[in-house]
C-alpha cells in the first residue's frame, strides 16, 4: 500500500515538534540532588550540617537559603502587656457633662448641642498661642431621663482649662468652666437650661416717627458659641420683640449695618427697649467731565469716627444716580469707582435734622 508524500511529512513535522518541547522542559527545570541519607544519631550527638555543592544564581556556593538561629542570635523571650514599659503620659482627659432638662424640654427636644471652648484668649497683638480650640457636640435625647449624661473622651489638655456650654433653641445653657490637665484628667461639668431672656427694640426714623416693616437681625459675637442668628420684622408701630435669647452679646443689624450691641440680661429680668434710629438716605449722582451720569458704578460710603458703622454701598442706576440708605449721623467719605477715570470723592457731613442734599461726583477720565 502506498503512503501519501504530504502524510509522511506531517508525521516527521510532529514528532520535531514534541522533541523540541520536551528538550526545552528539561533545560528549564533544575537538576535534583540525590537524597542525602543523614545517618542515624550517636551516644546524643546530633549529626554533622551538610552543604550541597549545587551553584547558586549569583555563582556563590550555596549552602543554606536563609540565615541559622546562630547567625541571628538569641531570640527574645515573649513579654505579657502588663510587663511592658509605661509610654508617655497621654496628653488627653475626659469631661462628664450633665444637663437637668424639664418634661417640656424632653418633649420639644430630640437632641442638645454641647460646646467645648478652651479657657485660654490669644493675644491682642495676634502672636504667640492659636486662636482657642472650639468643637460642638451633638447628643441625641435617646430617654425621658431629666438629667442628660454625657462624656466628652480625648479632650486634649489645656492649662486653663476648658468653657463648657448647651444649646437648646429658645433656652440658656448656661457656660461652666472646668479644668483639664495633667493634674486634673478627669473634670465634670453640671448645666441646667433656663428659659432665655427677651429683648426689645423699637426702629423710628430720624423724625422719631414708627417704621413698620423693617427686617431686623440680632446676630451673635463673641462667647458663648452656638447660638443661632435670629430674624424678625417690626409691627405698625414699629416694635421688634426677641424672645428666648440664650446669654451673650448681639449685634443689632438692620440694612445690613450693625447699629448697635445688646447684652442679653439673665433670664426673668424686664426687657430694657432699645430705640434704633434709622439714619438718613444720601442721594449721589455720578457724572463725566461734560455732565452726563455714568451708569452701573459702584458708590462707596466709609463712616469717619462713626461707631459701629460699616461701608455702605450702592450703584448707579442708567442715568448716573444712586441712593445710599441708613447713614448714622457723622461724617463719611463717599466715592464712586470707576476703571479708566479717577477722582470722584468726597466728605459729606450726615445731620439728624433733615436729608443731606444731593451730592454729584465728578469723574476725569485717565489719559
């Protein structure tokens, strides 16, 4: 029987192909040493260490894949935690807060903001120390328990220790200072929240006649922290009533100008009435060299000795004109910006017996 020529040669192609395989695995795998037969040990010897002689990657006789305990040394005995040397004194202490609540606070309430200041104040001249570290901390009312019980973990240590605080809405917290050190880890506070106290304020114009109507803002400055900024508007006759104020200063805001500070009284004293008296509106109109008005330009008026005051602004309508409102009376330097021009200020003295007149401020183009 005759065999194909194409056949024949695909068997012979095959058959290279295995041999090669099988060539290559064995150049790839290393040689295996023959066993060593360790004899058995004598009189308590322990049998001699062997090294092979199989060349190691680097060329070097190896003996060993890894260092013996001699080479090491002795191991170290294992230590319980009790045996192990004291660390550092933890720089951090604990605060147990706790806070007597009434029926109606539980029922209103389903959580207390507690407030952590430290006692210390930077400096006047804005060195040394940073600014004192302030954190509040929620805490759920998870009880009908009158007295809420809190522990503040890892306060770190303070030398004058630490002004503690809560906040509920409508209520006065109360502030408690207590010491946190080295000496004292460990301090506990006691707060009680007591109703807050009410202020009351009434805005008039410079005639002394009611303004009804008027947004008013008592915003809170300086200590203690947490307390919400409160809003309300004035009545026909011009009266503005804040109830449950919590202790501290406030700010009087209206027009966004701080027209006066407040110190809100302890909680059951008889409001004392603040009379605010909105100051007067100064009409500016902002001309070229050849009289026309020049329009949306910013107009700027910066109080001179003026208390409490801050910048009042306004811009220019189409025709060059803008109204600046609320001026305490005193004296102000009033300007108009404007890129490419220059001049355009100028002092303008605010009475309390009628309206300024109209001022008009010139602008020189730059050349």
């Amino acid at each position: 029987m005759r065999r194909s020529p194409l056949l024949l040669l695909s068997i012979v192609a095959a058959l290279g192909l295995i041999t090669t395989a099988i060539l290559a695995l064995r150049r790839e795998s290393p040689a295996t040493p023959p066993p060593i037969d360790d004899p058995a040990p004598s009189s308590g010897t322990a049998p001699a260490a062997r090294s092979s002689s199989v060349p190691s990657r680097t060329g070097a006789p190896e003996g060993r894949e890894g260092p013996t305990p001699e080479d090491i040394g002795p191991r170290p005995a294992m230590r319980a935690v009790d045996e192990l040397p004291p660390a550092a004194a933890d720089p951090y202490g604990t605060i147990a807060v706790s806070l007597e609540l009434t029926e109606e606070q539980l029922e209103r309430f389903r959580s207390v903001t507690l407030v952590f200041r430290e006692a210390r104040e930077p400096r006047a001249d804005g060195t040394g120390a940073a600014a004192p570290r302030t954190w509040m901390r929620p805490v759920k009312l998870l009880s009908s328990e009158p007295t809420l019980r809190f522990v503040e973990e890892r306060v770190p240590f303070c030398d004058e220790g630490y002004l503690v605080s809560a906040f509920l809405p409508g209520f006065d917290g109360g502030e408690v200072h207590v010491a946190c050190n080295a000496t004292h880890p460990r301090g506990e506070v006691r707060l009680t929240a007591e109703p807050g106290s009410i202020a009351r304020l009434r805005l008039v114009d410079p005639s002394g006649n009611p303004l009804s109507g008027e947004r008013v803002r008592l915003r809170p400055t300086g200590r203690p922290e947490g307390r919400a900024q409160r809003d309300a508007v004035s009545d026909v006759l011009g009266l503005v009533v804040f109830e449950g104020l919590p202790r501290g200063t406030w700010e009087i805001v209206v027009d966004d100008v701080v027209q006066e500070r407040v110190v809100a009284p302890q909680a059951g004293l008889e409001p004392r009435e603040v009379v605010l008296r909105r100051g007067q509106t100064l009409s500016v109109e902002v001309l070229d060299p050849a009289g026309h008005g020049l329009a949306d330009l910013q107009v700027e008026a910066e109080a001179i000795g003026v208390a409490l005051a801050e910048p009042r602004r306004a811009r220019s309508d189409a025709a060059g004109r803008a109204e600046i409102v609320n001026l305490a009376p005193g004296r102000w330097l009033v300007r108009a910006r404007s890129a490419g021009h220059r001049g355009g200020e100028e002092i303008v003295v605010i009475g309390s017996d009628g309206p300024p007149p109209l001022l008009r401020l010139r602008l020189t183009p730059l050349r």
